[in-house]
C-alpha cells in the first residue's frame, strides 16, 4: 500500500472530511500540519503550487484536495490508487 500524506491545517473542514473518509477506508495517512510548520506550507506550494488545504499524496500522486480525493471515491478509483 503506498504511503498517503496529507497537508492540513487544525481548523480546516475540508481536512477533517478528507480524514473521515480515509479512515473508513483502513488507510493509515501521515498529517503535515502546515498551520503549525510554516516552513511546511511553503514545500506544499511548491510542490502543487496551491495555497489551499488539504493537498493529498498517495505515494507520489498528487490527489488533489476533498473534493478530488472524494470524485475518485465515487468513480470507484480510490480504493485501486490506495492498492498501488
């Protein structure tokens, strides 16, 4: 199973659900909070070149944000991206 990383923030809803749903997945994710690592927001922009929060990696994909992460949900692609 690839690794999933996520940068959030402590306030961010969008982050909680992104959470919430990989959760009942039985995925294990590692949360890169870039409220409290700001240098960590500035590798986030750099690496997708956006400011928003959440920003999802599944091995070395970029996701996108909920909103993506929750398309592929229902177009049946998320648990094949999380298999590897």
């Amino acid at each position: 199973m690839p690794k999933v990383r996520m940068y959030s923030t402590g306030v961010c809803p969008f982050c909680r659900m992104a959470e919430r749903l990989l959760r009942t997945k039985g995925v294990a994710f590692d949360t890169i909070r870039v409220d409290l690592e700001p240098e960590r927001r500035a590798e986030m922009m750099e690496k997708t070149g956006l400011r928003t929060v959440p920003q999802i990696y599944i091995g070395e994909i970029h996701v996108g944000g909920y909103e993506e992460l929750a398309a592929l949900e229902l177009a049946g692609r998320l648990d094949e991206l999380l298999e590897g």
